[in-house]
C-alpha cells in the first residue's frame, strides 16, 4: 500500500508540473502580448 501511495503522489506531483508549466506559459503570452 505504500508503494501505490508513493505512485500516487508522484502521479499528483507530475500534474502540478504539468499545471504549473502551462500557467506560466499563459502568462508569459500575456504579459508578451500586453
């Protein structure tokens, strides 16, 4: 049960990652294009 707990958390960390990239590049585009 850790392990799946552990793949869970690397699972949810990736998304973050993915989340926060993609913020980032929205903002970026904005603050470009203002």
């Amino acid at each position: 049960a850790k392990d799946w707990e552990k793949s869970i958390a690397s699972a949810e960390a990736w998304i973050n990652v993915a989340h926060i990239r993609l913020t980032t590049r929205r903002l970026a585009r904005y603050c470009f294009n203002s």
